[in-house]
C-alpha cells in the first residue's frame, strides 16, 4: 500500500474555535505537523486536544483561521472533503457486520470495484496482524483486536493524515502498552502522517515523534519526548510530562549560563537556562534524586512504598515534601531515617519563580 507518498504536513494558522458566544475551547493557536510524523496532543481534560483533532477531521469548524492539509486550505471543508481518517475511542465498529464488512465499508463510498475492496481490506487486516480473522463479528474479537479493526478501516483508504482519539483508553494496562507498539510500528512502517490525542503521558512519550503539550485552550510547549521530559518550559510542562518535584531555590551566580543555585545550606551548579540570579524553582525528577549522598539536603524519610520493581519514598525538607523512586528493592531505607539527599549532575531543570500562578 503506498500510504506514504500521500502522507501531507497539516498546519493551523492563528486558529480559534468559540462554543456559544464565549466559550474558547482553543485559542489563537499555531502548529505544524510535519508528513510522515506522529504528533500528540497531550494535555488535561478540557485543554483543547479533542477539539483541536476534531478540527483537522472537519467534524468542528474554526471560528477563526485557516487549518491546511498540505498545500489545500481546508479551513471551510466539510469532512467527507477532507482526505483524513479518524480512530475513534469507542472503535465505531458495526456489531452486524463482519470484520472484513467493517473495513470494507469507508471503501464502497471511494468508487473502488468489488475485487479491489476486498483486496484493499485483506491488505489492511494483514497490516494490522488480523489475517484469517475477516468473517467474524466484532463481539468475538478482543478489545485489543476490535481496536486493530478500527485501525486496519482507517488505513484503507489511504488517508493524507490518520487521527487517533484516545485510541487505547478502553484496554487494561497491558494492552495498552502492546497496541500503542502496534500502531507505531504501522505509522513508521508507512511513513503516516497521525496526529493522536491522550490524556496518558506515558503513551505519548512512547509513542511520539514530537508531543505538543496543551493547556487552558492554548499550547504550553512543543518538543520531542525527551526535549520535553528533560527541558520543559515552565511549571506546568514539568508536572505534566512526568512527575516532577518542584523546589523553590535562590539563584546565587551566573556565569556563561552556568547558574549557582542555593537551597537551604547546599548548593548546585547547573545550566542557567537564561535566568537571572534571584529567586527560581528546580524541577527534580523523582528519579534524579540521589538517597543518602555524601552532600544535599537535610531530608526525613516519611513513607516507603514497595511496587515490585522500585521502591517510592516520600521525604519531608524544610521547604516542603519530595518525592523519590529507587531502583534498590533488597535494601529499602526505614521511615523515619533522616538522611541528605543530592541531586544527579544531569536531569534537575531551573524554572522561573511561581510562573504557574
């Protein structure tokens, strides 16, 4: 199938969409989704993600803008003119139709011939590992399978742009992690143009070739998986984008973007990140927490939690609880110890001062 060379860049241009008189559900936003890429829109509920896909799909109209599919603008287009296909959260598979029926059926709108049909669909059941299984019902299929369905019916009609909708939020843990493999591996395999939505931070760093962080209607930051893991832009992004402990801390020195930060009576060299000396907040990675250091902060071990491959601990320090991870389960540390806790040389992130408020 030659998906990819239709494979089309999507661009939104000072987008907005209003509900009502005064309701923003996305505001003034610009982005560029490359061809052959997979980008997430990642963010809370009631951000802007769904309607921000939706938008692409045709099935919401911006109230201000253009949206364009590679060099078309289809800002006015209505959805069955639009050259995309959508994975929707409840699959939208026909319980009546047998499985080889349902990836037909968006083909029989397309103008193709009974044989090339069923020759479109054998090929997409076999893309997606379903081959053999065309004359069953989607009530014998697993979930996991039915979702491969709605997969297999999109990619036959060789889309410019495949958009996914929560496509995995329906399986147990997993399932999850083995279909979003899948549907990776096919987009990459192709060359497709997806851009996928999911509240699940852990999916999109998997899955992502870039992740577009929203919030408040709006887009917080915009960057590869581990640009955004290991530099996120504020607050917010450090939170969202894996856990993050927030330490507020005082700036001491700057030199050649080399900043000296305070907190307590321990310091840290790390990169600036363009601030200036003064007040600022260190984004730490419960992972890139060092326990029982030589040199750190003061801390006292509050909890200790056992989950199988790591132990989790909270701590209480002057400024506040933290929390780590430690990849050391035979000899985990006793509630109550006071122990100094460092910090790796790679990994805490300086933000600006309480930019989330």
């Amino acid at each position: 199938m030659s998906i990819n060379s239709k494979a089309a860049p999507v661009s939104f241009r000072n987008v907005t969409k209003v509900y009502g008189t005064d309701v923003v559900a996305v505001d003034d936003i610009n982005l560029e989704i490359e061809a052959g890429k997979l980008v997430t829109l990642l963010g809370p509920s009631g951000c802007g993600k769904t309607t921000t896909l939706r938008m692409i799909a045709g099935l919401e109209m911006a109230t201000k803008g253009s949206i364009h599919i590679g060099d078309r603008d289809v800002t006015l287009l209505p959805a069955t003119d639009r050259d995309v296909s959508m994975v929707f959260q409840s699959y939208a598979l026909f319980p009546h139709m047998s499985v080889m029926e349902n990836v037909s059926y968006g083909l029989g709108f397309s103008g193709f011939d009974k044989s090339e049909t069923k020759d479109r669909a054998a090929q997409g059941l076999d893309l997606v590992g379903l081959r053999g299984y065309g004359d069953r019902l989607p009530s014998e299929l697993s979930g996991g399978q039915q979702q491969r369905v709605a997969v297999a019916r999109a990619l036959v009609l060789e889309p410019q742009v495949l958009l996914f909708d929560e496509p995995l939020s329906n399986l147990d843990a997993k399932l999850r992690r083995q279909v979003r493999e899948e549907i990776r591996d096919i987009q990459q395999n192709l060359g497709l143009t997806v851009v996928y939505v999911t509240h699940d931070q852990e999916e999109a760093l998997a899955v992502s070739d870039e992740i577009v962080v929203m919030r408040n209607a709006s887009i917080a930051q915009i960057g590869s998986p581990r640009d955004l893991y290991d530099a996120p832009a504020d607050r917010f992004v450090a939170d969202f984008i894996g856990e993050a402990n927030i330490i507020p801390c005082e700036i001491t020195s700057v030199s050649k973007d080399v900043a000296t930060i305070k907190i307590d009576a321990f310091t840290h060299k790390l990169p600036a990140r363009g601030l200036p000396v003064g007040p600022a907040a260190l984004a730490v990675r419960p992972t890139r927490l060092k326990l029982g250091a030589k040199t750190g902060m003061k801390m006292t071990l509050q909890k200790a939690t056992y989950v199988g491959s790591r132990m989790e601990y909270t701590l209480k320090a002057g400024f506040g609880e933290v929390f780590a991870v430690s990849e050391d389960v035979d000899t985990p540390l006793e509630p109550g110890a006071d122990i100094m806790v460092g910090l790796d040389a790679i990994g805490p992130v300086l933000l600006p001062p309480d930019q989330s408020h």
